[in-house]
C-alpha cells in the first residue's frame, strides 16, 4: 500500500506541470553516444511518448557523431574536428546524411512502435532550415550556419499530434546541402517555435564547477552567470557549444533550458514533471 501511495504523490506532484506545459512545445536534442545505446534510448523514447500523451508537443532534434565516425572510418576516411565541428568535403557530407536518414528512420519507427504517432523530417527540405557558409579559423567545407527556420512542416506534424523527429541537415541560398552542428540546429527551431523548453540530453550529470568533484553540480544558472563560467573556463570543450545554444534559445524567446544526463533512467520526465529535477537548467 505504501509504495503504491508514493506513486500516487508523485503523480499529483506532477499535476501542476502536466496543466502548466499542456499543448507547450518542449524540444529536446538527442545525439552522441547516448543515441547509440538500445537500452537508453528506448527509456529516452518512452519519455517522448509519455509527453505526447500528456498533451505536450515534443520535437526531437537528433545527432549521430558516432555512427558517422565509425562510417567514416570503415571507408578509410579520416574525421577531423575543428571547434567541435565536423570538417566536411562533398563525400563526408554524403556519409553524414545516410547516416542521419538510417538514423531518423529507426527513431519515427521505435517511437510509433511505442504508441504514438511519429514522421520524420530532414532540415535541408522545404526550407526548414535555412543556413550560410559557417566562418571559421579554418575552411570547414559544407559546415552551415542557420539564418533562418521554417516552422510550418514542423506545426503541421504536432498539429496533428505527431512528434517531430527532425535531422539537422540546411540548405543555402546557394542551393548548397549543409551539415549543421545539432545542439546549433536544436537552438534554432527551439527559437523559431518560441518553445516552452529546450531540452539538450548528454551523457554527463550537467554542469559542475570541479569535473572531479560530483559535489560541484550546479543545478540553476542565468545567462550572465554560464557566460562567466563560460570565461572563467570552467565550462570547457564539449559543453561550450550546448551551453551556448541554450544561451542563444534564451535570447530568442524559449523560456527555460535544460542539459540533463541522458543516462539517469527518465530523466527527461524527471527535469519537467518534478520540483528539483535532475539537471542544469539555464534561464534568463
């Protein structure tokens, strides 16, 4: 009877965000290693489901570094990353969209085979995302910068409460495909959706003072505060990028971000439907 009473209490616990987020937009980024993972990102999954089914509109920006790493490598090409961006000639580009598509297509069916209704899309068509050349220290080939979102092929599918599976692929004025870095491209729709969250799931706890010390997890920052850790290079290397897209969502109208650690079993419900959460979250 007891644990089925703390069931109950985390149920009304939710209640107040389940009424706060009903039909808000939430987007999540979702890549890396983590993605490659069966068991997790089923879990991930799940919670994607249970969003859509709680009246939450979800969209789902996903990666896919490993998988094209490893394409890469078993066709002799070597990787090379400069600011953590791929550098990308016209058969890296090729790699990377095959990888992305086969990706795309496992995550629509996993989520369908869930229960809930899914499509996926890709950012180079319909003008969905909109990018330039990406300036760099060094030339970074068909690496894109987002200038510009098309939300509409993305409403149409949560209008009709699908959940959005997007892969972040551009496309230029100068009718040139792009690769874009996905934390970059989750920022951008998040922004263009004026979203209710943005979501960035990695496979580390958040943000800590001390990467040594599990006691230095800060749970709550503003923007001026991640931009003085930012400085202060206590945000280091791959975080840089996530907490800078969470930086750029914020100036652009998404309400609150959030870099949970995808490892901890239903986090994502955790951070949005519970009082502490379990990640960072970044706010104005």
């Amino acid at each position: 009877m007891e644990e089925a009473i703390k069931k109950a209490d985390v149920l009304i616990e939710a209640l107040p965000y389940i009424k706060r987020f009903h039909k808000k937009i939430i987007v999540i980024k979702y890549g890396g290693s983590i993605l490659g993972d069966d068991k997790m990102r089923k879990g991930v999954l799940e919670d994607i489901v249970f969003l859509n089914f709680m009246g939450l509109r979800p969209v789902l920006v996903h990666g896919g570094g490993p998988n094209i790493s490893d394409r890469m490598r078993s066709s002799g090409k070597k990787t090379e990353f400069v600011d953590g961006m791929r550098v990308t000639d016209e058969d890296t580009l090729t790699m990377v969209e095959e990888e992305l598509q086969k990706l795309n297509d496992v995550i629509v069916k996993e989520i369908i085979d869930l229960g809930a209704p899914a499509g996926g899309l890709n950012g180079k068509e319909n003008r969905l995302i909109q990018t330039e050349k990406k300036k760099a220290k060094i030339d970074l080939g068909l690496v894109g910068h987002i200038i510009g979102v098309n939300i509409e092929p993305i409403l149409e599918m949560l209008n009709d409460d699908k959940v959005a599976v997007v892969l972040p692929m551009g496309r230029g004025s100068d009718k040139k495909t792009y690769n874009v870095n996905a934390d970059e491209a989750a920022a951008g729709i998040s922004a263009a959706l004026k979203a209710e969250k943005l979501v960035l799931l990695t496979n580390v706890k958040g943000i800590m003072r001390n990467a040594e010390d599990p006691n230095s997890f800060i749970s709550a920052l503003t923007i001026k505060e991640a931009q003085g850790l930012i400085r202060d290079n206590v945000i280091q290397q791959g975080m840089i990028p996530k907490v800078s897209a969470c930086i750029d969502a914020l100036k652009d109208g998404v309400k609150k971000t959030h870099i949970i650690d995808a490892r901890i079993p239903h986090g994502l419900l955790l951070e949005i439907f519970t009082d502490k959460g379990v990640g960072t979250e970044i706010a104005k």
